[in-house]
C-alpha cells in the first residue's frame, strides 16, 4: 500500500537534513525535504577570478531584495565549455548575465561560442544581459565584434547597486516597482506632517467600484470559505471591503496567498484551535516582514519545528511541500486486502469517540 505524506521544501534546502518532524498539538507527522530545485530568475556566469570581488556582492543584492539567483556552479574555470555553461543556465532560468571582464577573456574562448552567445537568444524569450567588468567597449570589440554590438552595463560607470536594479528592471520589474515604491514612501513619510486622531475619528474609505466581476466575486468566496474558521466574516463584508480599494485584483491575490498559506500549513500539522487562530495572524505578520513583542507571543505558542515549516510555506512561491502519492483509484481499491483497507480506513475515516 502507498505511504502517504508531505514533503516540505523550503527555498534553499540543498545542506539540510533528510526529514523534519513536525510536531501538532495531538501527534506527530513526519514532513521531508523535496530536493527537485525550481526554475531560478536569472544565472550569472562568470570567470572564477570575479566571483569574490563583483559577482557575490551582485548576486548577493538581487537575491536581498527576493530574486532567485543562480552562480555558484556557473564559476568559469579555464577548459570549461562557455556553450554547455550558457546552456546549463539558460535550462534553469529565464534570464541570463554574463560578466566580460580581463579575467574572462583570459579564458581564449573560440569565436564561435562567442558568437553563440547572441545566437542562443534568436527565436527564443530568453535574454542573455552581458555587463562589462574592467573592460571597455574597444577591449570588447578586438575581442568579439559580435558581443560589442550587444548592449551592455558598465561596472566602469555603475555601481554593484545600480547594476541590480537595472538587472531586476529586466528580470523581476515587481521586485524594482516595489523598491521605488519603498523609497518614495520613506521620502513622504520623512517629510509628511503627522496628526493624531482618534480611533472613532476613522471613516471607511469611498466606494471606487459600484460592482465587482464575478469571476472576482468567485475569488473572494474561495478566499472566504478558507478561512472561514480563523477569520469568520460574512461575504458582505469581504464585498464591502474589496469594493472600497483601488485596485482589488491586487487586495484579492493578497488574500489568495494568505489563505493558500493557512491551508497548506494546517493541511501539514495537526494543531489545536488557538494555535490555528495564531497561525493565521502570523502568516500575515510574515507576508508584511512584522517583527516585535506581540509576534514573538504568537510564535511562542506553536511547535518549533512546525514554526519552520510555516515560515518556509510564507517565503516559497510555490508549494513548500507535495504529497510522495496519490489516493488510490477505484480500482486499486478494489483490489485491496482486508489488512490494506484497514489502514485505508484509519487513514482517511474520523477516528471514534
């Protein structure tokens, strides 16, 4: 008989242990690592003698500010094919950055993978994004008319900051919309003028939207039904709210991920209805990075090693884990022994009271 359970993979389980318990309030489920590696924003290949001075202190920016970044094993040595490394990086990302500097070129490439650096971008989304370390476009054009005719960033004229954000511009413009949004928040909130008012003093904001689409008014009622039991409102209120925001596709997706969170988490842990209730506050304390007293306290009062878990079902994009089976059809149960659909039955039916 199939063994069934969830396999929890946070983003950079690589070095860590085979298996995880995670501990709920009644028992005890064993949770392991999913080591299948998902698809990266962009790869950076590069020549080993850049990597500790350029290349960590950019990869290390991008993936600051949340982008899913590729280099360590992309490190160019001397012999090593730059086609199969391109290619190896183009399979696992949707991006690519290419560091061209003295130390590469050292390399002796051949023309022609050169040339196929540009070849490799004809007909395809892909984007390979050259940046030139140390060299200028001339060292550049004696080297390979063909990579000087790509356009380029100069680390001659940019910083390692102003390069990542001109990489995210291409790669991850969320992430760049989201930057300048922080900064010109911190520039409004220094120079605002700050008034107290009273809690009572507070008035709903305006109606933007006289009516939602249903294929929205369906969102909701999915968001709704799961999360009925921490957060019970009724779906007038859930319409009222999102009818009052700017832009209520953004507000719905919001809640889509709160809610996917809280179902995957308790879905994997076996916990109590306080500790539920505490697990859907911190979800969103982790999706807005709160930090403090208060979400200590609700910390405190779930499992550790189930803490983790819901940290990692926070931060992954994806699904934290998958389950290692699927129920079994009709007809494998059909064919089951008695000792077989006895453990099915355990598993699936209310235990008696």
């Amino acid at each position: 008989m199939p063994n069934y359970r969830f396999h929890w993979t946070p983003k950079r389980a690589r070095d860590a242990s085979n298996r995880v318990l995670i501990s709920g309030a009644a028992e005890t489920q064993a949770v392991s690592w999913r080591t299948q590696m998902s698809k990266w924003d962009v790869f950076i290949s590069h020549a080993s003698e850049d990597k500790m001075q350029f290349v960590k202190p950019l990869a290390d920016f991008l993936s600051g500010l949340g982008a899913d970044i590729w280099y360590d094993e992309l490190t160019l040595e001397l012999g090593d094919s730059l086609s199969r490394s391109i290619d190896k990086g183009l399979a696992s990302s949707r991006f690519g950055v290419v560091v061209l500097s003295p130390a590469f070129f050292a390399k002796d490439w051949p023309e022609y993978e050169l040339r196929g650096l540009v070849a490799k971008e004809l007909g395809r989304e892909k984007v390979i994004l050259p940046i030139w370390h140390g060299v200028t476009r001339d060292d550049v054009l004696s080297y390979s008319p063909t990579l000087a005719d790509k356009i380029a960033l100069s680390s001659d004229k940019l910083s390692v900051d102003e390069i990542g954000l001109r990489i995210l511009g291409v790669v991850r413009p969320d992430i760049l919309e989201y930057v300048h949004a922080r900064v010109a928040y911190e520039k409004a909130r220094k120079t605002v003028k700050r008034k107290k008012i009273l809690v009572k003093e507070l008035r709903p904001a305006p109606y933007r939207h006289e009516e939602l689409p249903d294929s929205l008014v369906g969102r909701i009622r999915l968001v709704r039904a799961a999360l009925l039991f921490p957060y019970p409102q009724t779906m007038e209120f859930w319409l009222d709210g999102f009818k009052r925001d700017t832009n209520p596709h953004d507000e719905v997706s919001y809640w889509e991920r709160v809610a996917s969170c809280y179902l995957e988490y308790v879905a994997a842990t076996r916990l109590d209805a306080r500790q539920q209730k505490s697990a859907f506050v911190l979800i969103m304390d982790y999706l807005h990075g709160r930090t403090g007293e208060d979400v200590s306290k609700r910390e405190s009062g779930l499992p550790e090693e189930s803490l983790n878990l819901l940290k990692a079902i926070c931060a992954s994009k994806s699904p934290a884990y998958e389950l290692s089976g699927l129920p079994p059809t009709l007809d494998e149960v059909m064919n089951m022994s008695e000792d077989e659909l006895s453990e099915l039955r355990k598993m699936y039916l209310p235990k008696e009271s």
